[in-house]
C-alpha cells in the first residue's frame, strides 16, 4: 500500500472516531454478528459477573413450524427481526414479543441472517435478503417487498460475474455480508465442485441495487495476483470465494473477508501456482473495492483449509505503541494477527518446507506460513497416543492400526494410494460463528472443535453429466432410485432410514419441501448447515435426486423463476403483510452447466475427488477435550485461558469434558462487564467469567442443537439476551409443548417499583 494512501486512512479513522456514532458504539446488535466489526461485543452494563445467575425467561417467540433454523436476530430501535413460521420474516416488539408485521413465505431466504440499512434521520429503514440467487429489499417498518429496488424488486445475482450465468448453479452467499454506509457487500457461495461458479466479490447499492463494484478473486488478466494462476484460469476455476463472515472498519472504510478455497478443493492439478486470492485474508477499500492488501493463509490448498470466521477487530498494545490488528482464525487451527491498516504481520510468519505431492500433475507448493509467537488453538498433529482412551479396546486397535498406517502432518499431499491424517479436518479448526471478541482490550475469543479427517483420493466417474443437467434432471423414476441410494449412503446415518431424524445428529427431512425449495436445497446441501458440513462433491444431477426421493408429495419447480406460490401455501396468522418476495423471472436455474475445460485449454485436468466425507464418522478419536472456548490475550500473542465447551449428561464423568466431534457451539456473546456467553449443541446456554473462563451460569433449553447466532440488546433500560432453539426434544419423556421452540430471550428479574 502506499505510504500516502495509509497516511489518508489514519487521518478519515481519527475524524471517525469522533463522529456521532462514538458513543453509541456496541449499543445495538443491528447486524448478523452484532455490528460492522462482527465482534459479537456489546457494551451493556445491568447483567454482570454478580448477577448473571439470575437469568430468566422473558419471553419466547414461538417459530410455530418445523423448519430447523440458524438465524441470527437483528434488533433496531425496539424492533427485532426473526425468521420464523416456515420462512417468514417477522418484525415483533422486543420487549414483549408481539408481532407487528409478517412477509411469510420466504423459502430460498439465507437461513443465518439478514442485513439491516437505515437511513440518517432513522426514517427510512431496510432489510436486505438473498433469496434462490436474487438480493432483494424489504421495508423494515412496513415488512412490505420494495419494488424500486434493483430491476422490478430484484437484482439477479449471476450477473456481473464475468462468466455466462447458464454455465454454473449459485450465485448467493449462506451468509449475510456486510452494511457499510450506502453499499452492501456480499460474497457468494457457489459450490466446490469443478466448474463451479467464481466466487467474486461484490458490493450494491442499497437504495437502487446498482453493482457499485467487483473485485475478481480468480483474477483476470492484468489484475494483480494473475501470474500466481494459469493462464485463463478464471475462466473454468471456481470457488475463491468468501461464504462466511465478513468484517467492516467503519471508520476507515476497509472491509476485510476471509476467501475460500478455489475449486476442486482436493486435486489442484488444473491450478498450478499459489492461486491469489484463495485462502487470503483480504483488505479492501468499501467504497471502491481497491485492494489493499493480502495475506494468504494457505497457498495452492488442497486440503479445504478455507477462511470462513469472521476476521476480528481489536486494538492493541504491541511493541510500546497502540496497534489497531485484525485477527483471523483458520480451519487448521492458526490465529494469525496483522496491522489492520497496513497487513504487516505483528509478529513474524514463517514459510516452511512441507511435503511434495506423489500424484501425477499435482505440484504441491513447497512451502507454508507458520505463525511463529501465537500458539495454535487445535492440535495438528494425530498420533496413536492421541486416541481415545474410552474407546473400547476392539475399537482402540481398530483406529490405532488406521492412524499408525496413515500418512500424518498438517499439509501432507493427499494421494489415492494411502490415507492422510489430520487435525484438524476441513470441518474441525474454526469455522463461520466461531469468533468473537474485545475489541478494546485486544482480547479475541475462538470456539473451536477437534475433528480429524481421514483423506484418501479416488478417480472421478466420467459421465458427460457429471457437473448437472438441466431443470427436471431429478423427476425420473430412476432418479428416484438413484436419490434413495445416494440418501442411504450420504444422509442415512444421521437423518434416519425413514427421514424422521435422529436425535443430536440430524433433523427430520418429512415433508422437506415445505420447509425448503429445490433451489434452497441444493445450496444446503453444498455447503452445510449447523452441525451438518456441505457435501460438494455431490453433483448437480445427484443433489436433484436425492431431492427427489426426499420431496415424493411436492409439486418441484426449480426455483429460478422466484418464490411466487401463494396460492399453495398456507398464509400463518397474524399480521401478514406480503408474500413470497417479489415477482422473479429469471432463466431455468438447471441450463447448460459447464461440464468441461474451455476449448483452448491444453493443460493437466483435475481428476481426483476426496472419499472419505471430512471425517465425520471418526467418532470422538482423540482424546478429550474435543471442543474448545480459547481465549487470546494479542497484547502479549499468547493464550489467556482454554477451557472445555459442553457438558453432555449421556456421557460418563470420566469423559464429560466437553461435547463430542462436530458439535461446537455456534455462537459468542462478549460483554463490557465481562461476561461471555456461549450457545453449545449440548442444549445449553453458558456464561463464562473472561478472566479465567470460569463458568457462572448455564441454562438447558430442553432441546439439542441450539441455533444461530445468540445476540444482545437493550430496550426500555432492560438488557436481554435472546437465543434460538428449535432442535429436537432432549427429554423424550415431555410433549413438544411443554419444551418452549423458538427464540428464547433472557432477562434479570424485573425490579418491584
């Protein structure tokens, strides 16, 4: 960067601190992850360390459907903003919970957030949503769709993206982006399959949806980062994308993203090079999308190593100076920490040899940046003294023989002639909600889970279908048999040989197509939700039939032309005010996928795909504690406190140090009392002392798989923490209606006046 540009940052940043909104500052959690900074910091002083264990139930805002939602609630000015009764967004009074308006049938809507936008008088106020590949906006006081917005009340997300639409599925993010002054910025979340979309970042303008900006992270030619690809490589990778958080320095308007890995995550033989702008930490200009600067985390990954929590924003005292840093934690178990203004590394960051790849075309970078000071949050290393030692003994020899044959270390080449084991796994290390903290005080907080993949490669099918078919692909009888024996060997073992669900692994997939679309549908699939990872490597034509088997009572469409089925769905009660966002017609979402190289490309292809579904039936390998609250003190690069997260009831003492694999929480909530709250897939809500990560109070919620975000706010002098669970029933002995489903929002007792 230049040393001009820099100086002309640091003078906006020093006026900005003093504009109107200093001492408003962590007041209001007006954005998924709080604010711009998405700290997950709230600067509230009625519940304290003293009084935390006084907590009780407020209210609860009944969802009133089975859908299984992950969302995230913004609360504005009194009002808070819900998904709720199937796919509706709800405007209610949050103190009281009443509702004041409903725009209902929203299926294809991101499940995790949305993106609030007000004007400065506070008159004009916005939602802004995703829904099946549109942004659309909805007028937060009336919850009523807003037509002059974008192009009839819709901008059509795969355009602008430099590549034919009808050449790949998604265009849309499974996060919310980021608010900043007039702009929403967005990224996407196009799948990791070959061929899939590119995962270029965007930003509009909220009032007319106008594209104000791209930035290319598979570059095109004369960009920077060019050279560090192939030839035309932007024109058949795909990925490079930032599906999770996003943070904003408001007051120098840089943004910063976690980017993704490019496509096909496993065999990079199409992708020789470090491939900028994959697996970086990236720093733009809001306004104009100008690079700043970059970090990558990972060169040339062919692990699914992806940046996907959000990078944090904290100041510090380094060095004797006052350090405003950002700190960005990985899947594989790093916290890496730069100046936020320049990208200079706080303390230093090595680049060491790691193993070449045996397989024919791949070509492994060399070498890997190892932070130096900061200590790893996860371990990185499986041995067969970390197994388990509550296995029983067959079980015990089973995994040691498995580990001691496989290849080991954190960036060993996978191969197709031996497995590879690692810790943590694509799904382990941090992932999108697993970061929060105090920005003031250069504390950041890191939830984090011990999951250990087992990776081995195989050949890829050759099928010229292999990458998608058109709109109707899944609505065959052989589709239908072709769906039941993919759901029995991708889904199965979760959700149940009937679709009902099994209690702490999967939710109920009867009667699916009320709760999700098609469209909706594949992109869960594609890249998880909740505790459930994506599945990538499904492709098209398999995701439509699974979808198929799972959906026998539905009508299909394939979602591109919008959401406008009124007239089968049946309106919840209340205050309906519109339905079904704004009239779509775009083009079939199935088309003409793209199914191979370009023309002209000559050179080796990707022919290898992952087996071994991200370790995810390694049942607690290691030994415990497999889940993880880490708490950083980037004062002084060192770790403050590690304590356990989860405390199942169905395991034994001698284990019961913490939830078991691929249940993390998804959720922190810091305060300036000093207090951390965290949601667990245990079904417990937890307050934890920030000093030495004591805990001062827990609440069971009476269901499994407590989801989304949890969010703080004050309203009427009255602190509340609100939550939502909607799992499935812990205590099977109790009706449904005795265990409250919904949001659930915590109060300290009201005082007697």
């Amino acid at each position: 960067m230049h040393r001009t540009a820099v100086f002309g940052i640091l003078f906006i940043a020093l006026c900005g601190s003093c504009g109107p909104e200093g001492g408003t500052r962590y007041k209001e959690w007006s954005d998924y992850g709080g604010g711009p900074d998405q700290s997950k910091y709230v600067d509230h002083t009625q519940i304290t360390r003293e009084n935390v264990d006084q907590l009780e139930v407020a209210f609860v805002y009944p969802t009133g459907d089975q859908v299984n939602y992950r969302f995230n609630p913004v609360i504005v000015d009194g009002v808070m903003y819900v998904l709720a009764k199937n796919n509706s967004l709800v405007a209610i009074d949050a103190a009281t919970g009443e509702e004041l308006w409903i725009h209902t049938n929203l299926r294809g809507i991101i499940q995790r957030g949305v993106n609030f936008w007000q004007s400065e008088d506070k008159k004009e106020k916005r939602l802004l949503i995703c829904l099946n590949n549109t942004l659309q906006a909805i007028d937060a006081n009336t919850g009523k769709s807003i037509m002059s917005f974008g192009n009839g009340g819709y901008v059509d997300l795969k355009q602008g993206l430099g590549r034919d639409p009808a050449t790949f599925g998604r265009a849309t993010s499974t996060t919310p982006g980021k608010v900043f002054e007039d702009l929403i910025i967005l990224g996407s979340a196009p799948g990791e399959n070959l061929f899939s979309g590119p995962g270029h970042l965007r930003a509009y303008n909220v009032i007319t949806g106008e594209l104000v900006w791209v930035f290319h992270t598979i570059p095109h030619p004369g960009e920077y980062g060019y050279d560090t690809w192939p030839e035309e490589a932007y024109k058949y990778v795909g990925g490079t994308n930032t599906w999770g958080e996003i943070s904003v320095d408001k007051d120098r308007g840089i943004a910063y993203f976690p980017i993704g890995s490019p496509t096909y995550d496993y065999d990079g033989a199409d992708r020789p090079g470090s491939n900028l702008f994959g697996n970086c930490i990236l720093a733009l200009d809001a306004r104009t999308g100008e690079r700043l600067w970059h970090f990558q985390t990972v060169h040339h990954d062919i692990w699914d190593y992806d940046l996907t929590a959000a990078p944090q924003l904290i100041t510090v005292d380094h060095d004797g100076e006052k350090i405003d840093a950002v700190a960005v934690a990985s899947k594989h178990g790093f916290l890496f920490v730069f100046d936020r203004v320049t990208g200079e590394p706080l303390w230093p960051i090595e680049e060491r040899p790691v193993p070449a790849s045996d397989m024919p075309n791949e070509q492994a970078w060399p070498t890997q940046p190892f932070p130096t000071v900061v200590p790893p949050f996860n371990r990185q290393l499986v041995t067969a003294d970390d197994i388990n030692p509550y296995f029983p003994p067959a079980d015990k020899a089973k995994w040691t023989a498995r580990v001691t044959a496989a290849k080991k270390g954190l960036f060993h080449p996978l191969s197709d002639q031996y497995e590879v084991v690692t810790n943590p796994g694509a799904v382990g290390g941090a992932n999108f909600g697993n970061t929060a903290a105090d920005p003031r005080n250069g504390i950041v907080y890191v939830q984090t889970q011990e999951l250990v993949n087992f990776y081995r490669l195989k050949k890829r099918e050759a099928s010229p279908q292999r990458f998608g078919a058109g709109r109707n692909s899944g609505d065959t009888p052989e589709a239908f048999a072709r769906g039941k024996a993919l759901y029995a060997q991708h889904c199965q073992a979760c959700h149940g040989e009937n679709r009902a669900g099994i209690d702490g692994l999967g939710t109920t997939l009867v009667n699916l197509s009320i709760k999700v679309n098609a469209a909706a549908f594949s992109g869960i699939v594609a890249v998880g939700k909740g505790r459930m990872p994506g599945l990538p490597h499904l492709t098209a034509t398999e995701v439509a039939a699974i979808y198929t088997y799972l959906t026998p009572e539905a009508q299909r469409g394939g979602g591109g032309r919008g959401n406008r089925d009124d007239d089968t769905v049946e309106l919840p009660e209340g205050p309906v005010v519109a339905s079904g966002g704004v009239p779509v017609d775009l083009p079939p979402s199935g088309g003409q996928r793209m199914t191979d190289y370009p023309g002209t490309y000559t050179g080796p292809r990707s022919e290898y795909v992952e087996t071994n579904n991200w370790g995810l039936g390694v049942p607690n390998l290691l030994t415990p504690p497999w889940s993880l609250i880490v708490a950083y003190d980037l004062n002084e690069g060192k770790i403050k406190w590690k304590i356990p997260l989860g405390n199942d009831d169905s395991i034994p003492d001698s284990e019961n140090l913490s939830m078991p694999n691929g249940s993390q929480g998804k959720g922190m909530v810091v305060t300036s009392t000093g207090l951390l709250f965290s949601t667990c897939l245990d079904g417990r809500v937890y307050a934890y002392n920030t000093d030495d990560g004591s805990m001062l109070w827990s609440t069971d919620l009476g269901r499994n798989n407590p989801g989304g975000l949890p969010a703080m706010y004050e309203v009427g002098g009255r602190q509340y923490l609100v939550v939502c669970s909607v799992g499935s029933l812990k205590d099977k002995s109790k009706e449904e209606s005795d265990v409250p489903k919904g949001y659930i929002v915590y109060a300290l007792p009201k005082k007697e006046k």
